[in-house]
C-alpha cells in the first residue's frame, strides 16, 4: 500500500492514459460510504461508539511466494511456489459491508496460477461469512504493482475475475504513481468494480523525503483524472502516526541521511527528558510533526543519539481528517467515499481512534463532552489491593501542559509510577500529573497503587 522511493517525482503531469482502452461506465453512487481498513493487529476493542460503519475493509490474507530449500527442489525451475491463505479474524466491528482484503506483501505481480487460490479462500471466506450474518460485497486486492507493470496486473485481474462467484465484486488499492501519462492504468481499471487511490506514504517511510505520512489532497487536480474513468472509486486516507529518528549527519557510506523507525515509542517517552528540546510544525496535510532534537548526548533504551540527532513523532489529527474530507468530497461524480487507515489496536497510541476520526469527519457526534477519566485493572495481589491505574480521554493535541489531579477513596500504601510518566504522590490518596504539550495520547498507565482496602478513583482537571 506503499508508492516505491522517489515515485513523487515522476507524478508531475497528469491526465487519463491509455485512453484506447474501453472502459464500461457505472451510475455514479448513490450514496457516500465512510470505511475503515482492519489490518493485522487491529483490535473491535478499540475505542467506538458501536454504531455500525458503512464498511469494513478486513484484512483477511496474504498472497506470498516463497522459495524451496535447495535439498526440496526437484527442478530448477521449481524452486519457487505460490501460497494464498485467508482466515477471519475472531472479533469485528460492526459494518453494513464488508470486503475481503488479501495483501501482496511484495512489489510486484502475482503468477497467474495465484487467481484459483484466491477463488479457493474467497469461497471458504463467504461461508464463514454467512455463518457469522456478515455481509461480503466482495474482494480488495492490495498489491504494489510497478506502474511498468500494469499491462501484467490487468491480466492478472482478468484471471481472477474468471474464478470468482457470480456477482461478486473486485476493489483494487491504486497507487498515485500509476495515474501519470502514458501507463496502462486504464486496463487495470476496465477489470474491477472500483478502485481506491491512496493518499498516503507517497514515499518509503524509512527515506529522508520529509515529515509526512498523509498526501494533501488536491480535488480540482485529481477529481478530473479519476472520474473520467466512470467507475466507482474511493480515497484511501490516514488516520495513524509514526515515530522515527532522523540522525544529524548522514551514516557511514550513504547518500542522504538515513532514517530509523521505531515501534514502541510515544511523546512522553522524550517529552520528560531533559536532553530534548520540542520543535513543534505542521506539514501540507495538516499532521503535526513533533522533532525532539537532542541538546546532548544521551541513550534511549539501546539507542544513542548525538547533538543534533532527532526523534520525530507524524500524528495525523481532527484538523487533517476534516481538511482531507472537505476536499476528497469536491472530487463528487463517482467518488463512493473514503476509506480510513487503519482500524487501531487496543493500545495503540500514535493512531486516532475510530470515535475520534469518525467526529473529525463530522460523521459522528457524541451527546456529551467525554472527560478524562480513571481505569482500572486489578493488579493480582494476594496480601494487599493493588490496581493499575490508567487515565483515559485526555486531549491528545494540547499545546499546552495538562494538568490533573487524581484522587483515591482510601490512603495508598504506595504508589508506583509507570517509567518515564510525570506523575507523584502529593498526599495519602492524592495523585498529580503533569503532561507536556501532545502528550495526552491513548490510554496513559499512570503506575500501580497499593491500599489495604478497595479504592475508587476519581480525577480532576485543574
């Protein structure tokens, strides 16, 4: 779902190619669809008001070609095979719609003989699905082809028509790349029932391009080139966040300065650290983009950083959502609507939850302000009580410190805060907290509190 590195600069001159092709044209939609993708990882336990969405993309499968130890092969030319599996997940939101998602991991164009196995789970998929009241409109494929490659990808599709069910429906992801003049996209277009531009990670995340995860959306320069296809497409927008760290001299042998992305790290892992200083911008697509920039020498974990070496969190916010949606539905004719990626999981901290993407989009609406609060999770202590104790709803994109204050029903024993979180006990059963700017993300473990007796907690903000 990812355009190759420095594909940006081939997309400079854009209109419809492969103009010969016929194309069979579609009614425009008759109604806009809100989706989220649910990838691998994804959890229905994440923060949502529960009302069905629109549709549901589900990351089902895989399609992977893996090469044969040399001791298995039995010819030369059969050391590679081809293997597609699909299993839904245990636990989904609730949706009108859903599609079966099945990923190439590679870039590239699957084999042909790949189309039959994709049939093969596609149908044992639909069965699982009508056993579980689930409502399939049919089959996305997520694949990478190179933009020289499409001629090859329209036939690959053309295959894969042939071998699914009557009336079931193909969706493609489309790279941006593949939209430029003179490419074959039009073939690729006249196989499926829709197509859904990306517009995100236009460029290889681990690259030195610059601070951006979501594409700005340009309606009057894109809507002419998508619609005059006459079939049914929609956005691919982003919703999540990255952390990654932008050393201040280029490593050894390269040629630009090299970028290292992290997993586990949020603000306040560096926000509470004296060796960071905070420069905070917004880039075109009105993400915030956070470069801690170090002032020293320091070490984070098993990373060392120098002077000057950065770690810069990309967050995608209520304002970029709601920008991306005012301009994606200029685009109108048949534009069916957007597609949100991704679906998070439980604790995931750098992307927005579904409530807040679907409220920034205008979509969902909450009948009263949600305040922080306090969450629980017994700690299993056999002597004494314990708990965990996580604040919750706190405003992820203030630009200013927070600040609460948090009390317990009963006098704490003891209190032990979480690493790296601004958080003392100020009296027997009282807590304070006080959270840099942008850091108030997710659910935030504040430490595990030790009474003799159950307690309850309530928190104020001052």
């Amino acid at each position: 779902m990812r355009l190759p590195t420095g594909s940006l600069l081939l997309i400079a001159s854009f209109g419809l190619c492969g103009c010969a092709v016929s194309l069979s044209s579609q009614q425009p939609p008759p109604k806009w669809a809100t989706g989220f993708w649910f990838w691998q990882g994804s959890s229905a336990d994440a923060a949502w008001s529960g009302k069905p969405l629109d549709v549901l993309f589900v990351h089902v499968g895989t399609i992977r070609k893996e090469t044969e130890p040399y001791f298995a092969r039995k010819t030369t030319d059969a050391n590679e095979r081809w293997y597609v599996y699909g299993a839904f997940p245990d636990h989904l939101p609730a949706a009108q719609e859903y599609w079966l998602v099945f990923r190439f991991q590679r870039q590239g164009v699957p084999d042909l003989s790949v189309a039959p196995m994709i049939a093969r789970e596609v149908s044992q998929l639909r069965g699982a699905a009508v056993k579980r009241h689930l409502n399939v409109a049919g089959v996305q494929l997520d694949i990478d082809s190179p933009t020289g490659a499409l001629t090859q990808y329209a036939s690959f599709l053309r295959e894969v028509r042939k071998d699914l069910p009557h009336g079931f429906e193909i969706s493609i992801t489309a790279l941006l790349d593949w939209f430029r003049n003179g490419t074959a996209v039009a073939e690729v277009i006249a196989e499926v029932d829709e197509f859904v531009p990306q517009f995100y990670d236009l460029a290889n995340p681990t690259s030195d391009y610059g601070p951006a995860i979501a594409a700005r959306i340009d309606a009057a320069r894109w809507g002419p080139v998508f619609n005059r296809f006459r079939k049914r497409f929609r956005l691919g927008i982003s919703a999540f966040g990255r952390a990654r760290m932008v050393p201040r001299e280029p490593l050894p042998g390269a040629r630009y300065v090299g970028v290292v992305s992290f997993g586990d790290l949020i603000p306040i892992d560096i926000a509470t650290n004296p060796a960071f200083q905070l420069q905070i911008a917004r880039n075109a697509a009105n993400e915030v983009v956070l470069s801690y920039v170090a002032t020293r020498k320091t070490h984070i974990g098993y990373s060392n950083f120098d002077s000057g070496d950065t770690i810069q969190f990309i967050l995608s916010t209520p304002g970029a959502i709601r920008a991306a949606m005012e301009r994606a539905r200029q685009m109108k004719g048949y534009l069916a609507g957007v597609v949100f990626f991704r679906w998070p999981s439980t604790n995931e901290r750098l992307a927005m939850q579904p409530d807040e993407v679907l409220m920034a989009a205008g979509l969902s609406a909450r009948d009263q302000q949600v305040k922080p609060h306090v969450h629980l999770e017994e700690g299993g202590c056999a002597a004494v009580k314990c708990a965990d104790i996580y604040l919750e709803n706190t405003d992820p994109f203030s630009p200013k410190p927070l600040h609460y204050r948090i009390r317990s029903s009963t006098e704490l024993e003891y209190f032990l805060p979480e690493k790296n979180m601004p958080v003392k006990m100020t009296g027997p059963s009282q807590l304070e907290l006080s959270l840099p700017p942008y850091c108030g993300r997710g659910r935030l473990r504040l430490g595990r509190a030790v009474t003799v007796d159950h307690a309850e907690f309530t928190v104020e903000e001052e």
